[in-house]
C-alpha cells in the first residue's frame, strides 16, 4: 500500500497527518510546542523541542494508522511562515525559533514606512516587510543582538528546520525564499535586496532553492529512531504553509481565491505575472513562472477564540468534562442572532488589523437588550469582512471566478454560509479537514511519482464537501453594513494612536 505523510506545524501546534494515495486521512497526532515571551513582543519557541515533539507526533500517526512505516512513500512538512529560525556555522541552532507573532522588530518597520525603505522594497520584492518578516527580524538582532547576528550561518523558516532534522540537508523552496530577499521579477534572491534592508552581509547565509515537490534527502538514522519512519524515506522540500493550505483544498490554481480563515486572515491568488500593490505581497507561488498574491492580517479567527475564552468560560470547561463541541453548544444562540436585525458592529483588531500596530477591536452599536449571541453573531460578522477588505484588495488586481474556504471557521455551516452572502459568489468548502498538511503530501506524492505535479493530484484527490450561495436578501443587508464597517474604521484611524497612548499613562495617585 501506498501512504504519504504532511507534517504542519502551526504558531501551537505540530501535526503529523498520514494520507492513503487517494487523499483519504488515515491518522492525525498532534502535540502543542509552548512559546516563550521572555519580554514584551517577543514570541519565541525552543528549536530542538519543536523537533522533538513533530518526532513524537510522527512516531504516533504512524502508530494509529494501522500500516507500517514503511508503506510511507514520502514526507513533505509545512509551517508558519515568516519568523526566523538560525544556525550558526556548526549547524547547531542559534538561540530560540522566533515565531510569526514576534513584533519586536515593530520599530524598525515604523521607522523603515517613513524613509524609502518600503517603496524600494515593494519595487523590487513585491512587498512592504512587516514586523515578523525575516528581514526586519534580522535587522532587530544586527542592531540589537551583534553577537549573535555575528554568528549567522544558515537562514531557515520554520518547515527549513524540521525538513533539516529529517534529512541533515540545508535549504528551502520557492514559497518560501521569497519572503524577503528575492527579486519579483526573477523569482531568485537578489542581492540588492538585501542591500535595501542593510544585510549584505547575509547574502550567503540564505539557504538553496529547490521545487517544493523535489526530493531534497532522506530520512536519516538518528530522525528514524526518534520518530517511527524508516530510514532512507523520500523528503521532498515542502512549502510555505499559507501555500499548502491553498494547495490542499484545491485552490493553488489561477482565477480562485483561496481563504483561511484561521489565527490570521489569508486570501490568496495565483496569477502569471508579478502585479505589485501594498494591500498584498506579490511572493513565488510552487512553480516559476507563477505568482501567489496573498492579502492577509492578523484579523480572523483568533477573535472568535478570544470570545470563547473571554466570555463563554463556563461552556468550555463543560464541553471539555464531557468531550461536546463548544461550537455545537452555541449554535442555537448564533442562529436566534442571525435571525434578527442587530445595531451592533466589531472590528476584530484584537491581535492586528490592515491599518496597522496602533489598531485595536471595538463593539459599537451595542445596547443593554443585546445578549452574548448578538456580540457573538457581530465577532463572526467582524471576521468576514475584515476578510472582504483583503478579498475586494486582490478583486481589483486579478480574474476571480471562484472561492474556496478552509481553516476552522470553515467546518460551521452559518459561518461558511455569511461568507458566502458577504463576499456575493459561491464559496466551496472541502472534505479536506487538515488542508496545510494535505498541501505538504501532495507535494510529497509528486516528488516520487504518484501524481504528475502537486496541483495535479489536488484535482484528482479533492472532495468537494459543500457549495454555499450567496442569498441577495441578505446580501443586501451585508453591503450596507460592512460599508459603514469600512467607514468607521477609517473615521478611527486618527484616533487609535491616542488609544494607544493611554497604555502609557498612570491612575496612580488620582483622587
């Protein structure tokens, strides 16, 4: 029999998920990896127990997938994009794995927007940096950290790093390489780019350039005896996860706008030529000669989290004593909600916005009659059409002729169904549940043969589970609103700095 393996690791999570060669999950295992934030705006992770606990996942997938090891034909992993992940000259790594959520380097962004930093950077790369990507990180440490930027050797994202202890081979591919130093044009690291960002003398520390379904190495003794899979199995490169998730629900292809609705808001399209705008970053797609333009903010579901937590305390901890759905056991107040007209409206800024740090969430419209499922209703609503604002983004740039959804906001119908009534077109959700991982798979069965390319094999292997329509009636209310959405936010943009310079002020001492 033939099997593949997608590794995925998230900002929280890595998952080893095994898949027959028909596309059908056989097993997931996942383990949490803990963060550390040793000081305000750093988000960090130990590398080494990243590693150790993607082997232990691996060791158990294998486990429960009723087959052995060696009917894994390959492995391909996935993750988090953007943070960076070093070695230094004996291969070793240099300090923790800084994740996509670090915003320390936010300072030198703010500093770089005033100059002409971004314009030459958007020029050349097809993007502004942000304070996650790899080279305002990088900047950070060179200005802050001599020591340590003096020690770089080796340059990773995170997937670079787990594909590293797989295999002992150094690189990455084409997603992923041009987060920050490759020219739009040439889809190939430029050397002035680094110049643009002050760190030519890392040139040679970016690693080597692969496809993503190529085969880079095999699975090493010491990576075999810590998690399970045979020694000698095929690792193809892998990919950005923003990509894979794209890629497993059918929607790495031109003229589809893929959504994850997760921690952050992705909305992505493949085009055939490079189109530079700041409302997206114009990056590599798989294959050159292909484009993948992502709009994206830290704005999704990570809100809706946010208000399970925060306000629906109770209902968790009793959907954990008896292993119910937390989401099940709200439904019904979702759909009294959804059932009546609500004054109220969300900016689901909560952990970053299009407009920026300084922004943050809001509830206006809301009144003393207006229960939990109301501002639940208006969470769910805030995170649609902050996707919209990046959807309506790439709608000015590119072709669209279909949406397709993923993410956990995907699996609730009346979520899945508002995106549809928000955004006017069909939006497809497939079977797929682990859409990143699936991603990475594919890329692994085209690299030893079993499907013509990655994309080839999602056509082949991809369920449709679901087609929404869009419902005008309510379409019709969704425009008003999400106009006045847009309004006030704008109308706030001058006033979220001063919001934020009240964090620096002291009651202290106030009568």
């Amino acid at each position: 029999m033939s099997s593949l393996l997608g590794i995925d690791n998230g900002l929280t999570v890595t998952k080893a998920v095994i898949f027959d060669a028909d596309g059908s999950q056989l097993s997931v295992a996942r383990r949490r990896v803990p963060q550390s934030m040793p000081h305000a705006r750093w988000v960090e992770r130990d590398m080494a127990g990243l590693w150790q606990a993607t082997a232990e996942a691996i060791r158990e997938a294998i486990a429960s997938s009723g087959r052995p090891a060696s009917d894994i034909n390959a492995v391909a992993a996935t993750a988090h994009g953007d943070g960076l992940y070093l070695l230094d000259n004996e291969r070793q790594p240099l300090g923790p794995g800084i994740l996509s959520l670090d915003s320390r380097s936010g300072e030198i962004v703010d500093r770089w927007s005033q100059g002409s930093v971004f314009a030459e950077a958007l020029a050349l790369t097809g993007q502004v940096p942000h304070a996650s990507s790899p080279s305002s990180l990088l900047a950070w440490l060179c200005e802050h950290d001599a020591e340590r930027f003096s020690r770089i050797a080796h340059i990773f994202a995170c997937k670079d790093w787990l594909r590293f202890c797989l295999t002992g081979t150094i690189g990455t591919d084409l997603t992923e390489a041009s987060t920050s130093f490759t020219n739009m044009r040439t889809q190939g690291y430029a050397p002035e780019a680094m110049r643009i960002f002050g760190l030519e003398a890392l040139f040679e520390a970016l690693p080597p350039v692969a496809h993503s379904a190529d085969i880079i190495g095999y699975v090493t003794a010491d990576a075999a005896a810590l998690s399970g899979l045979a020694k000698g199995t095929p690792v193809a490169c892998g990919l950005h996860d923003v990509t894979a998730s794209a890629l497993g629900i059918g929607g790495h292809e031109e003229g589809v706008v893929s959504i994850v609705a997760g921690t952050y808001s992705i909305n992505e399209i493949v085009s055939t030529a490079p189109r530079v705008d700041p409302r997206w970053f114009c990056r590599n797609a798989i294959d050159l000669g292909r484009w993948n333009n992502m709009a994206i903010s830290p704005a999704s579901t990570a809100n809706y989290d946010w208000f399970l937590d925060t306000l629906c305390r109770p209902e968790q901890d009793e959907a954990k004593r008896t292993g119910g759905s937390i989401h099940e056991m709200l439904a019904a107040e979702i759909d009294v909600a959804l059932g009546k007209p609500s004054t109220i409206l969300f900016h689901p800024y909560l952990f970053g916005s299009p407009y920026g740090n300084a922004a943050s969430a809001s509830f206006l419209g809301l009144h003393g009659w207006h229960d939990r499922g109301d501002m639940l209703k208006a969470v769910l609503e805030g995170i649609v059409f902050n996707h919209r604002t990046h959807v309506e983004a790439l709608r000015d740039g590119f072709a669209v002729r279909q949406v397709r959804l993923t993410g956990g906001g995907s699996r609730n119908p009346a979520f899945a169904q508002m995106f549809a009534d928000v955004l006017n077109v069909p939006v497809i959700v497939t079977s797929t549940e682990e859409a990143a991982a699936f991603g990475a798979a594919l890329c692994a069965g085209a690299a030893v043969g079993l499907f013509t390319t990655a994309q080839q094999g999602a056509r082949a292997v991809s369920k449709t589970s679901h087609e929404y329509l869009p419902d005008a009636a309510r379409n019709a209310v969704f425009e008003e609103r999400f106009a006045l959405y847009c309004r006030i936010a704008e109308l706030l943009k001058p006033q979220w700095p001063e919001i934020e310079r009240l964090a620096g002020q002291s009651t202290e001492g106030a009568a």
